[in-house]
C-alpha cells in the first residue's frame, strides 16, 4: 500500500505497541511517510493520535516495535523534528512575548548556557513572517486570538528547521479563511521537501488537501493516499460509527 | 530637611541595622528572581511547604549542636528532591506529595523539640523570624547563597524559562529537563533557607511570592518581572525595617505587609490589569472608540 519511491522514508513507524499504565494506546501500529508529503493523521478521540506523535519525537519510550525518523532510530532529545503540540497543553498565560516563544524553537541547537543569538532572532523572524505574524511579535502570547496562537506555534516549529514537522491540531478552531492559509503555508512547506505530518479532525481538509492519509483507532485501519482510506467502510471502522463521505469533483466532503 | 536626612538615616547608624538591611535586601532579590518562576508555575505551596519541612532539619541540627542554618538547608533540598522525585512518578499528584513530605518534616521538627526542655529561643526564632538577630557570618552566607543563586538563574536562564513554559517541548528540542526541574526546586530551597533567619518559616512565602506577582500586573516580559519584583522585594525590606525601628513592630511583619500593600496597589491601578482599569473598560471606552472612530 505504501507508494515505493526508493528514498529513505521520513517516517517509517513498524509493529509498534505503547500505552500509558499497562494500557496499549497503540497496537502493532506500522505505517510510513515518504519524504516531501503532506500526511494526515486522523482518528477519532482516544486513538492514539497524541501518543503516537510523542513515541515518534522520543518524547515517550515504545513497549516494543520500532519508530525509525529519516532511516535512524529516534533518540529523546536527539530530535530533527519540528513539533507545534495542540494549542490547549500550553500556558498562554505566561508573560513571554510571541518573538519569545519563536526563539524557543532555536534553544535545542543553542546548547547549554549559551544565549539565543541575532541569526536566531532573524531565523525566528522569518518564521512568523512566513506565517503572517510577524508584525505581532511583540505582543504578549495572552493577547492573541486562537488562530494567531496556532500560527504562533507553527512559527516556531518552523524556527527549528527541520525537514520533518509534526503539528498536532494545528486546524482546530481556526475559522475558514483562517484554515485556507495555514493549508496554503502546508502547501508552501511542502514545496520546500519539508515533510509534514498532521493530527487533525478535520477529514474534508486531509481528503481534499493531503497527499497521504493514516487511519488510526489504536491500530492503523489504512494508510495511502486519502481517496484510498477515506471509504465508507474504512472510516466506519476507524470511528465505530457510519460516516458520509461525498466525493464531488474537487472537494471530499466527510461528516456524520 | 537635615531633620528628615536624620530620620532616615538614624537607624543605619547602628551596625545590627546594617547587617538586618543587607540580609533583607539580599532576599528581597533573590526570592523575587526565585519566586518568579513560583508563581508562573503555580508552585506556592512548594514555597510554604519547604520552610515548614526545614524546621525537622533545624531542630535536629539544633540537638545535635550543628548549624541551625546548615540543617535548615540539608532538610529543604532533601524535601525539595522528594517532592520533586515522588511528584515525577506521575502515580501521586505534586500537591499531595508535597503535602506529606512538609508535614513530616515539620513533624520530625516538633517531635525533637519536645524532648527539649524549656523555651528554645534559637529554633524559634526560626519559626518567627529574627531579622535584627543576624550576624555577619549569617549576612556573608546570605551574599553568597544569594549571589549563587542568582549565577544559576542567570547562566541557566533559557533552560528554566524553557522548562518552565513548555516542558514537553523544551525535552523534545534536547534541553535537560529533568535537570531543570530539580534544579529550579533546589533554587526554591536554597532561597527559602537564606530567607528563614529573617521572615520565619511562616512568612517566608510571602516573599516568594507578592513581590513577583505585583511585578507579574506591570510589566510583559519575564526578566522586566523579576527586576521589578526585586525592586519590590527590597522596597519591602527597607520599609519593613524603618517601620520595625520607630514604631517598634516585627520587622518580618511589616516587611510583609509593604509587600501585601504594593500588591493590592498594583491590583487596583496597574495600567494593563488593574481592577480600576478593567472596570473601567467596560463603559467609558465604548464611547471614545466611536468619537475617535479609529478603533
């Protein structure tokens, strides 16, 4: 199922099991991600969306099976990966402004003690140009609205200059327009050889927008291209209830 | 004029005041620094919890004819770890262990006192505090755990603040969190074991904690936070003590009621979050949104 381009892929995940206190949240999950895609991850609530992305950063330690990031196996802390964590696990409270939060993305390549620099500040800059906040970055992260607030954690994803992002819900509560440009800023990513990788639940945008598609509910139902995963029968499975999926020309269209 | 110049300076005069100013200065800095991170990262209890626990090192210090201080340290940081190892294990919440470890510790304290017999002024001037008492291998100690602690929060800036705001995230980019965490608990320790001979263990927190969150109404950015609430910190300090001088109160008191006064004071005008501004948003610039029409 998995389309054969000879390269090394970004992601290659194989019979991987983990969960938390005895209880698999992920089940001989094995799947991969070519290099230069836009990949989705979707599944309904509690499949293990989170977990998986924490098992791939080296965030969380796998029970068995093995997770293998751009053919080397994934290290805690040793990480070429850029990572935007839903909005909702981080304290917007706290008195950082955004360019703060940016730079944050350079600490790992700093190295103890030493200071950020002005190519992290430009290399920060960059990043929330490239996501049209660049004129807020002085603000405090407690004044932003929810899509500034993801697009500010995409930025500093971004500040990390990785080939591989992983974005988990970078889509939630963002309204339409708002939606329009960060899958136009994915788009732009991916013409760069980055290789994306999303958690979301919005299945309309990964069917019409994605290059690759992993079902997921503890176990991988499908991976491949979304035309291919994201069938009436495959998407009942993943979420345990009936789906409607409306193909029409160029926009999928998935609900309840 | 010269009257008002003596009247201030009357009390520096003498050299016990002089010690007492340069403790309490020392702390007002340093647990503003301290307490900074305290308050972002909810931690109060922590803050109130290590005092207390430090008293079992104190007393036992006491008995055994050690440093009150030494033991008052020793105690804190063991404290501090296992809060910090029993809360990592993720099966207990850190508020519960903490509030074992603290009261254990401060268990141990009463259980070793009352084997002693009669009033023992040295270990209550622990639990109440004794600013005046001070001398100055207590102020060079104070300095230089002082001064240590705030080498550490500077050179280790980007890695607290990292570890602090995100953790899962600064682990993911390599940082050493773990090292952080316990590092910054220590820090806790250190801070509330200089700040124990001065406020006591029951008014160490305040310390930790109101000068940083008056800081917190006024200013955007962390390090403007911790400046400005070591500004407060040691306004406290020196209002507290010309307060204990002429009016002969506590010192440790009135240096925490300064404190609580600047705070209630930032609430109600801060610029940004005072309760006078908010209230006021609500009517008024409705209006002048429409008349400058520029909104």
């Amino acid at each position: 199922m998995s389309v054969e381009t000879g390269q090394t892929p970004a992601v290659a995940v194989s019979h991987l099991r983990a969960g938390y206190n005895g209880n698999a949240a992920l089940d001989d999950v094995t799947f991969t991600v070519e290099k230069g895609c836009l990949a989705g991850l979707v599944g309904p609530n509690g499949s293990g969306k989170s977990t998986l992305l924490q098992v791939i950063m080296g965030l969380k330690k796998p029970w068995s099976g093995e997770v293998e990031v751009s053919g080397r196996k994934v290290k805690v802390g040793h990480s070429s990966i850029g990572y935007a964590p839903q909005a909702e696990l981080v304290d917007w409270s706290f008195p950082v402004t955004v360019l703060d939060v940016v730079i944050m993305g350079r600490y790992g390549k700093i190295g103890l003690v030493r200071r950020p620099g002005e190519v992290d500040r430009e290399i920060a800059l960059h990043s929330l140009e490239r996501v049209n906040m660049a004129e807020f970055r002085e603000r405090r992260v407690g004044e932003l609205s929810g899509g500034q607030q993801r697009r500010v954690l995409i930025a500093r994803a971004l500040a990390q200059e990785t080939d591989l992002l992983l974005l988990d819900e970078p889509l939630a509560g963002l309204d339409a327009a708002a939606q329009h440009d960060l899958l136009r800023l994915l788009e732009d990513l991916r013409k760069e050889d980055r290789t994306l990788f999303v958690a979301t639940h919005d299945l309309s945008c990964v069917a019409s927008d994605f290059d690759h598609a992993v079902l997921l509910n503890r176990r991988v139902v499908a991976f491949g291209r979304p035309k291919d995963v994201f069938t009436a029968e495959l998407l009942s499975e993943a979420f345990e209830r009936h789906l409607l999926v409306l193909p029409g020309g160029e926009r999928t269209l998935v609900g309840p | 004029m010269t009257e008002v110049v003596d009247t201030l300076r009357e009390p520096w005069t003498f050299e016990f005041m002089q010690r007492a100013l340069i403790v309490a200065v020392v702390i007002g800095v340093v647990s503003a620094v301290v307490g900074s991170f305290v308050i972002l990262k909810g931690m109060a209890f922590i803050g109130d919890a290590l005092p207390h626990a430090s008293f079992g090192g104190v007393a036992i210090a006491f008995v055994l004819g050690a440093n009150l201080q030494l033991g008052a340290a020793v105690a804190a940081i063991l404290v501090a770890l296992a809060i910090g190892f029993i809360g990592n294990r993720g099966t207990i919440r850190y508020d519960t262990a903490i509030g074992i470890m603290f009261i254990a510790g401060f268990a141990l304290g009463l259980l070793v006192v009352s084997r002693q017999d009669g009033y023992v002024v040295d270990l209550f001037s622990f639990v109440f505090g004794n600013v005046l008492g001070v001398s100055w291998t207590d102020v060079w100690i104070t300095v230089g755990l002082g001064g240590l602690v705030l080498a550490v929060v500077g050179l280790f800036y980007k890695e607290l603040l990292f570890t602090a705001y995100d953790p899962s995230m600064a682990a993911a980019s390599g940082l050493p969190v773990n090292a952080a965490r316990y590092g910054l608990l220590i820090l806790i320790a250190i801070t509330v074991v200089i700040a124990l001979q001065v406020m006591g263990i029951v008014l160490v927190l305040a310390m930790l904690v109101a000068p940083p969150a008056t800081a917190q109404l006024l200013t955007r950015r962390l390090p403007a936070m911790m400046a400005l609430g070591a500004v407060f910190g040691v306004v406290s300090a020196v209002v507290g003590l010309y307060a204990a001088w002429y009016a002969d109160v506590s010192a440790s008191a009135s240096i925490v009621l300064t404190a609580t006064a600047l705070f209630a004071l930032a609430f109600l005008f801060s610029p940004q979050n005072g309760l006078l501004r908010q209230a006021h948003k609500w009517e008024p610039d409705r209006s002048t949104e429409g008349a400058a029409g520029d909104a």
